[in-house]
C-alpha cells in the first residue's frame, strides 16, 4: 500500500487500505501515520437511529443529494457481526448499490465484532483513510440506537438522529444519552401517522432540557423512501457546522481517542497475562484487585 496512491484517490489502494485497518494489520499504522498529516478536511456525519428507521434509505439520498453537487462522498456503514464469521451481516447495503459504480462513491460495511458503542474499533481510523483520500463528506451509518451508540458523537462534526412516527415512545428511548448527542433529528417517514406528534414531542423535550445558551437541534421530517426533505435534512446538518464548534469538538474527540489508544497500547504489554485466573483468584478473595494492578504497573507490562 502506498500512501500516494491513496492521496490521489485509488479506488483500489483506498479499499486494500480499509482491510488491513479494519484486520488491524501491522502494516495499517505506518500507512495511517504518513497519510495523518492530510486529513482534517472531510465533513464527518454521523447517523443513528432505532433499527428500520430508514437509516441506510436516507444515506442513500444524501449520497444522491451530494453528488448532484459533485461532492465525492464515502460511507461507512457499522454492521452488526456476524457470529459465525465475524464479518457485517448486512455486507452488500443493498439499498446504496446503485452507487456502487460512481467512482465519487466509496461505500465500505464493517462489522462491530462486539465492540460496543455502535462503532467498529477501527472507524476512526477508517474515517481518517477516507478524509485522506479526499472524500469530502463520509457518513457513518451505526448499528441502531441505544446508550452505546453515543460513542458516534465522539468521531462526528454533526450526528443526526433519525426517528419515526408509530414506533413506540421514540422520546423515552432518547433519555438513555441520545437527546444530548444529537445536533440533528430527522423525523423518517414523515407520511405515518403521528409524524406531527412526534415532532412536537422531540421539540418539547428540547424545550425543557436543553439550556438556553445552545441552539437547540433542528427538527427535519423526511420521507426518504421518496426523497422528501433531504435537501432540508442536508442544510440543516450544514447549518450546525457554522461557527467555531466544530474545532471544539475535534479537541474533545481527540482527547477521548488519545486516552483510548493509550489505554489499548499498555494491555497491549500484559498479553501474557491471565485475566481470567487473577478474576478467579479476586472473585475467590484469595487476592485483592488492587494489589494485582499495582504488581502489573509495577511490572510495566515486561
């Protein structure tokens, strides 16, 4: 893998890149760090929402939308794993298929493999190839919705949360995190009844628990299926993009992924370590689990 075919935009080196990333291969890192310096460019979107939401129909009209602009755009789309193989088992996104032949189009699917937060381990990493390679927008399209999935606002400039009428008390479920890390609601499916509803429900929730000093998320009903309220769905995600947020949230996500990738690196020195004989021996009293850290701190991971 070569880094200038990357920069230049090799469908071919992009995706031989993306598998060694997403198979964590030795080579990946040195690549990462010589294409680091180039990213920082690309607009980061993150969408989530409840499973049959529409999520991946919508992607797909933001994918028409930007490249009747002629935006190059890529999509990571975070699949469930499967648990057999390990690989995404919704793999072919056969919704977005008809971008498949669009050379401005980079479509990857990668499985989570039990990594929590809606996120595969490498997205970011992932995210980062794409930025480097020149891909102007990259949507992130995670598994579902749910406590975990708020790892998303970590890695994104605007995450967008997509809602739909009819599917149970859709506020409720926003209490577990999601209210807070959203920057967009999309009401899908906008044609079901009680799509009105909801839309004052999310607007009243936004009344009473948000601070007055931030601009509350918009709220966008969208009929996807037929490509209604994309352009509307499209602006408003630009619209939180305007102002000096978008670098204050790039320190704040770099602070998180430092500390991750510096807590990954140290176990990385204790892989001889028997994590379930030292629980046995906790679990049992036989030791105390602060004494074991201390002795494997002590030990600097040699």
């Amino acid at each position: 893998m070569r880094a200038g075919e990357i920069l230049a935009g090799d469908t071919r080196a992009i995706a031989r890149a993306a598998t060694a990333i997403e198979n964590r291969s030795p080579d990946a890192e040195p690549l990462l760090r010589e294409l680091f310096p180039h990213t920082g460019k690309a607009i980061i979107v993150g969408i989530t929402g409840a499973p049959g939401s529409g999520k991946s129909t919508l992607v797909d009209q933001l994918v028409r939308v930007l490249r009747e602009e002629g935006r190059r755009v890529a999509v990571i789309a975070v699949d469930p794993s499967s648990p057999f193989s390990g690989g995404a088992v919704l793999g072919d996104r056969i919704r977005m298929q008809r971008h498949h032949d669009d050379p401005g189009v980079f479509i990857r699917s990668m499985a989570t493999r039990g990594w929590l937060g809606g996120l595969a381990r490498t997205t970011t990493d992932m995210a980062l190839l794409l930025d480097a390679a020149g891909y102007e927008y990259v949507l992130i399209e995670t598994v579902g919705v749910g406590q975990d999935e708020v790892e998303i606002a970590r890695l994104a400039d605007v995450t967008v949360v997509v809602l739909v009428p009819g599917a149970g008390d859709a506020v409720q479920a926003l209490k577990a995190g999601i209210m807070e890390i959203a920057d967009v609601f999309v009401i899908n499916k906008a044609d079901f009844p009680g799509a009105g509803a909801l839309e004052r429900e999310v607007k009243t929730s936004l009344a009473l628990g948000s601070g007055s000093e931030q601009p509350k998320p918009p709220v966008v009903l969208t009929v996807a299926q037929e490509g209604r309220g994309i352009a509307e769905a499209l602006a408003a995600v630009r619209g939180r993009l305007e102002g000096g947020d978008r670098c204050r949230r790039a320190v704040a996500a770099w602070s998180v992924a430092l500390r991750e990738m510096l807590r990954e690196r140290l176990l990385e020195g204790f892989s001889d370590v028997n994590f379930d004989a030292a629980a046995a021996e906790v679990a049992s009293r036989r030791r105390d689990p602060y004494s074991l850290v201390d002795e494997w701190i002590a030990r600097g991971g040699q």
